[in-house]
C-alpha cells in the first residue's frame, strides 16, 4: 500500500518553496564554485607537474661573463653526474619600457609548448609568449620592430621554465604586461647585437630520481666549482626560480584556500540546516502528535521529514557539479591563463574534489537534518499536540527595564530567536571576510602605487656593469649591492652620497644604518635590533644594527652613507655602481648597463596583481553578497513561520499587516545591522591576520591598508540585502490569515 505521506512533498515543496530554493541555491552554488575551482586547479597543477618531465625542464642554471671552458664543462658533468645545455639570451627592449627577452629554437631542454600557430622558418619571424601576446592584443600574422628590424609573429607558447612571467628572479612580481620571452632562428639570434647578452647554461640532473634535498646539495656543490674556475654573475637552481616554482606553489595556496572556504561554509550551512530542520518539527508539532499517536513509528516520521531536504541536497549536489565541471571550470581555468603561461591541460577528474565538495557535505549535513529531527521525536505525542518542544520547564522571562511595548516586544523576539540570530551573524561575519578580502585589493593597490611614486628616488635608477663616468647633468653617483637574509629574500643594500639630492630626508652619518619601512614592518623589526645578512654566492655575512626607518615602499632594502658601505665591503672611496638621474643617459653603452629602474619597475608588481587577480576577485564579492541574502533570507523566514501564530493574534488585535511584520521583521533589521556592526571590524581583524601570512609568501611587502569608504559600503551592502529580504518577508507576513492564531488554541 501507498504511504499516505508520500502525498504530502509535493504540497511541501509548493508551500515552502522559497526555504527549498534557498538551499538548493546555497547547496549549489558553493558545490558549483568547490569543485569548478579544485578540479580547475587540479587539472592545471597536473599539466604544470607533468611538464617538468614532458618538456625536460632544467635543474637550474647560472650565467657566465665568458663562455664556459671545455675543462670546466667536463668537470661539472662528470663530477655532478649532470648535462649542460647553452640557453644564451638577449634582453631588448621593444617598446616603452616593453622587455624581449630573445632565445634560440628548442629542441633538448625547457621546451616550449606551441598553443597556436606554428614555429619559425625564415630569419624574420618569431613565436613570443601566449600570454603577452593576449594582454598586448598581438596576434598571429602581426609585426614586431627590434632594433629597427621587423619579425612576423607566427605563433604563441607556453615556454616550460616561465610559466610565471620573472623578468629577473628577485624581482618582487612576475610582469606578464611588460616582459616577454620569444624564440626565433639561430641566424636571426645571432644576427641581433650583442647589447643584452647574457651568457646562460642550464643543467639537468642524469638522475631524476633525487630528492628535494639531494637537487638541493648538487647545486650548491656546482655553484661552489663555478666559484673557482669562473666569474659567475647569477646562479638560481630550480627549486629558488620563481620563473618555474612560482606558478605552482600559488596553485597549491588556492586550493588549501578554497578548502578553507568550503568547510567554514559547511559549518554554516549545517547551522541552517539544525535550525530550518527545528523550525519544521515546530511548524508540524500538531501532525506530528497526530501520526505518532495513530501508530506511525518514530523512524518513519524521520524518514519522511528528511526526504525533502535530501532531495533538494541530491539535486544540488548534481546541477553544482555540473556547473562546476563546465561553466566554474572553465572560468577559474581562464583565471589562471590570465596570469600564468601555463602550457595545453585537459581536464581530469578529481576524486578528492568530488568527496570533499560534495560527498562529505551531503553526508554531514544529512547526519545534522537526522540528529535534529530524532532529538525532537523522542518527544511524546502529548508534547507534540500540546506544541511544548522545550525538554526544560520554562525558564524565568528575563527582566527588561521599563521601555516601550515595542521596543521590549522585539528584544523578546530577539531572546526567543536567539539561535537563529547567532547563526545569521557567523553567516554576517564570514561574508564580511569575503567581502572586505575582495574590495580591498584594488584601492591597496592603487594606494601602495601613489605612495611608490610620491617616494621615488628619481626617475631612473642606473646599475653599472664597472663605474663609468657620465656627462648627464644632475646625475648622483650611488654604491649598490644585494645580500640575502635569514628567510631567502634579498635586500638591496644603498651606499648614499652625504647630503644627497635625490634622499632629502635621509641625513646618514657615518656608522648608522637605516631600513626601508617595508623591511621592518615585514619582519617585526625595531629600532636598536641587529640584522643578520649575507652573500648568496660567497661567505661573507654582515650584522647591522638598525638606527632608523626611511619611507621608501618600492623595495626591501637597508641605505648605508657611502663611506661606511666602501668600509664594510673593502671598496675603495671613490667606488660607485649606479647613478640616481632624473634624465636618461645616453653617453653610456647599453653593454655596460646591468639594469634601469623606472617608475613601472617600482609599481610592477601591483600591476600585475590587479590585472591577474581582478576577476577572482569580483568573484567574492558576488558570492558574499549570495551568502548574505541567502542566509539572511533562511533564517528571517525561520522566525517568521515560527512565530506565525503570534503575528496572526497581533492583526487580531487590530495590528495591520505593516505593523505587525515590523515588529518581527525590523526585530531582524536590528541584529543584521548590529552584525555588520560588529562583523565587520572583526573581518578587518582577520584579513589582516590572513594578509601578513600571506605577503610572508611573497618578496618584497605590500603596505596593509583598507579605504575608508570600504566600511560604510559594506555596511550599505548588507543592509540592502536585508531590505530584499525585508521585501519579500513583509509579502509572506501579508498572507498569514487571521485564524492561524485560532488553530493551536486547545
């Protein structure tokens, strides 16, 4: 025979559609997000992973002035048990402040990835970078001018040892607007000047089976032949190039970062469920009395009252893992493309994602939905058809001071509700997180760019090869060089002319050493503390006791007075490798020149951010603004149709519908608005904790800052969302008929 209940879901569904949709919105969305971004993520990390076999991605290498000795070949790769390979490149710059950076055709190792067109042929064509290309708007079939010379682009790569875009491995961010890497002929590469040309060699490892640790002490034991027998300018094994690892290690913080997402929403949504769950049993105390008297079991009311959510949970969990497997992935896959050269990936399942996306919360929350639902049931049916749901005898009312009937009515509510309006505000709480974490990042951004350019230096900062004279009036002459600290980072370390033009507020005295703000605020740094650094490529280590902070954002670095930085290391005291100009010099050779800092080199890192991170971004804030209406809306409906009958008496009494859904509905407005009062500080508080954990990642240091007109924006946000929710509450309130007051009466 038929279960006579069985009828009931259909007429369920119909009148509670709203609460219905509401999870299955919820459900979905979070499952559709999860699982797009870890399967996304999990497919790119793949082709990332198996590139460095497929595409014979080198160990490290090292740049040479001279081209490196027969001899000194031989006894790297028979002493090292490795093969070496020429990588000569050039640098040339195409147009302003746009970096090529030229390599020959490859064919043994770092081999590229054609994504579209095809390789070079002829002397005058060229394949540049997919990504470059992409954010420069070049296509295939159009033209490129170096040194004067035009080169066809005939097609776009993903080169294997820059899948992030490094122009120089300290630099702070990739550049993936402004650099690019390209491969033409040989006869083209060698036709080109010589003005850029480093002397590079890559390595790779006869054994591929050496661990971190073995990779780890091969290179060092390189580095340290190279040492004796050659004059070594830069040396970066694979696991210290951001150009390679970089890429990997920020897809591996997404997912750990997306998993922390999905449990917290989890332990929302299973808050929901408990009290949506409650609130049905209330609802239906009377038909539950009335079954359970007429001999239905326990079981089977359970049974009947999980159905629904059960099925809303199991359609969710299909449409989110079908949005997540086509319409997520695809946008996060792109997300990751617009940042990253990353090279052909198809898509694979992800059993992880799956379990942790959508089997672990579909089993948590029906052990939640089932807890809930047989804590009520071990009721007796009397209990039920009496509607006295508390296990405790009634508590004394708390007492309120003598304020207005209104006023103490919606404090009742709130006392009464008080689960409910717990719940709203962890839900208030980690939507502000999410909010505030994508709102901040633009207005950071353009923040630490002005306070970059407000504190340059000058307009061009020149690093020599050997000190050169020049005629270029208003020139500075500095003293420069880079050591490394403790954690791996590497501080640019200033010999500053007395008196200098160009640092007006930094009077130096002999002996004293000042930090860069940046520096001190990354590390926790105090006037009066030493510092420890040293040589990357020799022995030498320098302790410096801090005397000051100077306001310069662009950099980590320490500024010493000239003559104090020739003493510390043994130059003479007229040395000098750089000069300070706020014009261009033309009387030097571009031969001679190691680097030119310009106003992009300083900001190139928030460039970067902004255009590479903008779209996920955008993401959170959308999302925030789904998790504040949605929850809003659950659990305001909860307390609407728990205290049904109570509205239905006020319109008895002669309480229009406006008056009497204020009392319940503004009774809400209060505690969303004191959340977000709340929630938001709180949110600050903890992106900020997030932040300085995260720019600890990161080299160089982005000031935390938060505009001001942030806070009160979220706050409007939030409470626009209310007020849609306010809307189509006050439409429900207007439906509750005059006899629901009437129904429970024994």
């Amino acid at each position: 025979m038929k279960n006579p209940l069985s009828k009931r879901y259909l007429r369920e569904l119909k009148s509670e559609w709203g609460k219905y949709l509401a999870l299955f919105l919820f459900f979905t969305i979070i499952i559709g997000f999860c699982s797009g971004f870890l399967v996304a993520d999990g497919s790119c990390k793949s082709a990332y992973d198996n590139s460095f076999e497929k595409y014979n991605i080198e160990n490290g290498h090292f740049v040479l002035t001279d081209s490196i000795s027969d001899g000194l070949k031989e006894e790297l790769e028979e002493k090292e048990d490795i093969t070496i390979y020429p990588m000569f490149y050039k640098d040339k710059e195409i147009a302003k402040e746009h970096t090529i950076r030229l390599y020959k055709m490859r064919d043994d190792v770092n081999k590229a990835d054609l994504m579209d067109g095809e390789y070079t042929k002829a002397d005058d064509e060229i394949v540049i970078d997919r990504l470059y290309a992409e954010n420069n708007e070049i296509a295939i079939g159009d033209t490129m001018q170096i040194e004067g010379k035009k080169y066809k682009v005939t097609g776009v790569v993903a080169l294997s040892d820059y899948s992030a875009l490094f122009k120089n491995n300290t630099d702070m961010m990739f550049d993936a607007n402004k650099f690019t890497v390209a491969l033409v002929t040989e006869n083209a590469f060698d036709n080109l000047g010589d003005a850029g040309l480093k002397k590079c060699y890559a390595w790779v490892n006869d054994d591929v089976a050496l661990s971190d640790k073995e990779q780890e002490d091969k290179a060092n034991d390189i580095k340290d032949i190279i040492k004796k027998k050659a004059v070594m300018t830069d040396f970066v094994a694979r696991q210290d190039n951001q150009a390679i690892t970089f890429t990997g290690e920020d897809m591996g913080g997404d997912q750990v970062m997306v998993q922390w997402l999905l449990y917290i929403v989890i332990v929302i949504l299973a808050f929901i469920f408990a009290i949506t769950a409650r609130s049905t049993i209330e609802q239906e105390s009377s038909v539950v009395g009335t079954l359970l008297a007429s001999g239905y079991t326990r079981g089977e009311l359970a049974r009947h009252y999980m159905t629904l959510p059960v099925v809303v949970m199991l359609v969710a969990s299909v449409v989110g893992n079908v949005l997540g497997y086509t319409w997520m992935k695809y946008i996060v896959a792109g997300m990751y493309y617009h940042s990253y050269s990353l090279p052909t990936y198809t898509t694979i399942w992800n059993a992880d994602a799956f379990i942790e996306t959508t089997v672990i919360p579909f089993v948590l929350l029906l052990v939640v939905n089932f807890l809930v639902i047989m804590s009520m049931m071990t009721l007796p049916p009397l209990q039920f058809l009496r509607h006295e749901l508390k296990r405790n005898k009634k508590r004394r009312a708390i007492s309120l001071p003598n304020w207005k009937f209104i006023t103490r009515f919606r404090i009742r509510v709130i006392l009464q509700n008080k689960a409910a309006y717990l719940t709203l505000f962890a839900g208030i709480f980690f939507a502000s997180v999410l909010m505030l974490f994508g709102m901040m990042l633009s207005p950071l951004l353009t923040h630490f760019k002005a306070e970059v350019l407000d504190s340059k230096v000058a307009n061009y900062q020149y690093i020599l090869k050997m000190p050169l004279e020049t005629e270029t009036s208003g020139t500075e002459k500095y003293a420069v060089s880079e050591l490394k600290n403790s954690s791996g980072e590497e501080i640019t370390v200033y010999g500053i002319e007395d008196h200098s033009k160009y640092l007006k507020n930094l009077d130096l005295k002999d002996g004293e050493v000042v930090l860069s703000d940046g520096y001190m605020e990354k590390y926790g740094i105090q006037i009066g503390d030493e510092i420890k650094l040293h040589e990357e490529y020799g022995d030498n280590k320098y302790t410096f006791k801090v005397s000051g902070s100077y306001h310069y954002p662009a950099t980590m670095c320490i500024f010493l007075s000239k003559s104090t930085f020739c003493d510390i290391f043994d130059k003479d005291p007229d040395y000098f490798s750089g000069y300070f100009t706020d014009k261009k010099i033309e009387d030097i050779d571009d031969t001679m020149i190691a680097s030119t800092i310009t106003e992009h080199d300083l900001t190139v890192m928030a460039d970067q951010l902004e255009d590479s991170m903008g779209q996920i971004f955008s993401m959170m804030n959308g999302f925030a603004l789904m998790i504040y209406i949605i929850v809003i809306y659950l659990l305001a409906k909860t307390i609407i149709e728990k205290n049904a009958a109570s509205i239905s008496m006020l319109k008895i009494l002669g309480y229009s519908d406006r008056e009497a859904g204020n009392l319940y509905s503004l009774a809400t407005g209060v505690v969303v608005a004191v959340s977000l009062i709340i929630a938001i500080p709180l949110s600050d508080k903890a992106i900020k904790v997030i932040y300085y954990l995260m720019m600890k990642d990161y080299s160089g240091w982005l000031t935390y800052y938060i505009a001001p007109w942030i806070y009160p924006t979220m706050f409007v946000l939030g409470m626009l969302c209310y007020l849609v929710v306010y809307i189509i509450q006050s439409k429900k309130i207007r439906k509750i008929p005059l006899s629901q007051a009437l129904k429970n009466v024994e």
